[in-house]
C-alpha cells in the first residue's frame, strides 16, 4: 500500500520595489531543487497563520519586517515526496534592506525577465499570474450577424479582456470564417489582447496568431506546432492530456467543466477541488472553464487557476 505523501503549506511573497522589479531568491545547495530561483518564503508552522509565518520567514531569510499584502495565487503542486500548497501574498512596503541571510542570492528582476530565471514548478504559475491575462474569452458562434459578432468581440475586448480564442464549431463556411477570424485578429491587436484560434493550426501559421489545441490534437503531434513568437494552447479534462500539453511545449491550458454550464447542464462537473487535483499534475498556467464569470476569479486563483475561460460569462450581451 502506497505511502500517503506529505503535505506541505509554503507561505512566498512577491516582494515588488518602487521600480516594480521584484525579488527572487535562489535555493542553496543542500535542499531540494538546489540552484532553482523562487519567491522567498517558507514553511507554515503549526498553529500558525499564513500572515505571521510570511513574516516570521521573511525576517528569518532577508533580514526585513514587511506589511503582507493581498493573496496573488495558491498553487497546489505535488512532487515526487511531497504535496505543496505554495499561497502567495504582495508585499509592496517593509522596513530593512533584503539580504541573503542564509547564504542565497538575491536578484531584483523586472517582470518582463522573471521567465528567463529556472524556478520549481510550483513557482512559475506565480509569475503567470504577474504577466498574463486572468479573463480568456472563447468566443460564440457567429450567427448570422458578422458585424454584431465583430461588435459583440469589441465590447468584450474594451471590459478588459486580454485574452482571445476564435471559436466557431458550427461554421461550415471556410472563407467566411477565415475572413471574420482575419477582422477579428485586427481588433485584439489593436486592444493589445493575446489572440489564438480554436483548432486551426494552419490558420494560425496564415494569420501569425496562436492556436488552441482542442483534447483530441494532442495525442496526434509530436512537437510544439508554432514558433515561441505565438502562443499555443489546449484544451483538457484529465491530468493525462494536461502532462501532454506541457510536454508540446503549451504556454498555458484551460481545464473543466468546474460547474455546470447551460449548454451542459447535464454534463459532468470536477468542482473547484477536482480543478485544484489537476492543477497540482503540471506547472503551466491553466484556466478554469465551466459555468464562470469574473465574479469567480478570486475563487480561481485561490484554488490554483491563471483565471477563468467562459464564452457566456466574457461575452457582453446583444445591444437593443
């Protein structure tokens, strides 16, 4: 009989100076995932409270006393010995100057260049929720409006959206769609939004955009299918198809159904506590799809998600 793995509850903190670059921390040699960068931080001890355990490690590691800020991110992560809850918090104003107590390295690091430092799998969803989108709309069929499609995208894109996935199962029109999906590619550029389409790799190499992987693609490639330029994606419901985006080399997925949607109302559901199971399987960035709106998104984060997906719960209703 398997031995039930320990558990462990890391308190990190994103530490941000008034340049808004951000302090990492690298493991010594001796502990797991020696040489590794990190958000420092450390253990949670019995009886105590994330806040004062952030504070305590915090004191311990750099030196400084700090204000705990609000919660980024928890991130459930299981490794070979153990399974982790690491629950991130901002810390934006402490007294001291940070210094490697116990012999670490330190480095202050703008966000832009946070990915190019190797870090634990537990860490790297944290700086995706730094950098990347926490709305990712999948659009709704067309219909047989192309302006109000193209409208309904412009609304959604000026609430914020900044993320985008051109989806349109139903549309046996091939021209046409290339044609809307071309428009639409022009908007979220102009917005500033990440755009990918639904299925379409060769589309996508046509468009210059990112593509996103439906569950059935990723056992039939062997390879990433676009350059790093573009962003590729998937779709997954099981920690198998999950593994198998992150070994093609996906920049983040989307997981569900966590609640039931009104197209599904009858299908199958993980919950919140399903989706926080996958999510400790890899260390992509995954979004949380399935009955949600923004109204989740404090919900998503706290049990693991970059944020939400949702075609209803993004989409802004018709204009009279």
């Amino acid at each position: 009989m398997p031995v039930p793995l320990r558990s462990l509850h890391v308190v990190a903190a994103v530490i941000t100076d008034l340049r808004g670059r951000i302090l990492l921390a690298r493991r010594i040699e001796g502990r797991d995932l020696a040489g590794l960068w990190e958000f420092p931080g450390g253990k949670r001890e019995p009886g105590e409270s994330a806040e004062a355990a952030l504070v305590r490690e915090l004191q311990e590691e750099l030196g400084i006393t700090v204000q705990v800020g609000e919660s980024l991110i928890n991130v459930p992560q299981q490794y070979p010995d153990k399974r982790l809850c690491l629950d991130v918090r901002r810390v934006d104003a402490w007294q001291g100057t940070p210094r490697g107590i116990e012999g670490q390295a330190l480095a202050w690091v703008a966000p832009a260049k946070l990915s190019r430092y190797p870090m634990p799998p537990a860490d790297r969803p944290v700086v995706a929720a730094l950098r990347q989108p926490d709305r990712y709309l999948v659009t709704p069929e067309p219909g047989a409006d192309d302006a109000a499609w193209l409208d309904g995208l412009s609304r959604a894109l000026q609430s914020g959206v900044g993320r985008v996935q051109l989806r349109a199962r139903s549309l046996q029109d091939p021209p046409r769609w290339r044609r809307l999906v071309a428009a639409a590619t022009a908007l979220c550029r102009r917005a500033g939004a990440e755009v990918l389409v639904n299925g379409d790799i060769e589309l996508a190499r046509e468009l210059g955009i990112g593509v996103h992987l439906r569950a059935a693609q990723l056992a039939t490639l062997e390879a990433r299918p676009l350059g790093a330029e573009v962003a590729v994606a998937a779709s997954c419901h099981h920690a198998a198809e999950l593994q198998q985006a992150q070994a093609l080399g996906c920049d983040f997925a989307v997981a569900g159904s966590v609640q039931a949607t009104a197209s599904h109302a009858d299908g199958e559901v993980m919950g919140w506590e399903g989706f926080a199971r996958l999510r400790e399987s890899v260390s992509l960035p995954i979004y949380a799809i399935g009955g949600l709106t923004p109204a989740h998104l404090e919900q998503a984060r706290q049990h693991g998600a970059q944020g939400i997906a949702a075609i209803r719960g993004l989409w802004p209703p018709a204009t009279p």
